[in-house]
C-alpha cells in the first residue's frame, strides 16, 4: 500500500521565521565584531605607520 503525502507535510522542517531571527541576529552581531576589531586596529596604529616612507 502506498502512502500519499501532501506537500505540506512532506517537509522536514515547518516554516517559520525562527531561522530568519537567527540569521539577522549572527548579521548584526558579525557587524559589531567587524566594527570593534576595525576601530581598535586604527587605534593602535603608530604615528611611523601613518607616516609616508620618502622614495629612494
């Protein structure tokens, strides 16, 4: 005997906006390390690093 299923129920998982959260959430939080590793790189630099080398 063969079972019929409709689409719906066939699926693994239920649609929802759970995955949606977490996706958002990892974006802003990615963000915000991004954004403290870059202002804490040019907050280290030193004056010779911001200094031009003259040319030989």
């Amino acid at each position: 005997m063969r079972r019929v299923f409709s689409a719906f129920r066939a699926r693994q998982g239920g649609r929802g906006q759970r995955i949606l959260l977490v996706l958002l959430i990892s974006l802003v939080l990615v963000s915000a390390a991004w954004f403290a590793v870059e202002t804490y790189g040019t907050s280290i630099e030193t004056d010779r690093t911001l200094q031009t080398q003259p040319a030989s």
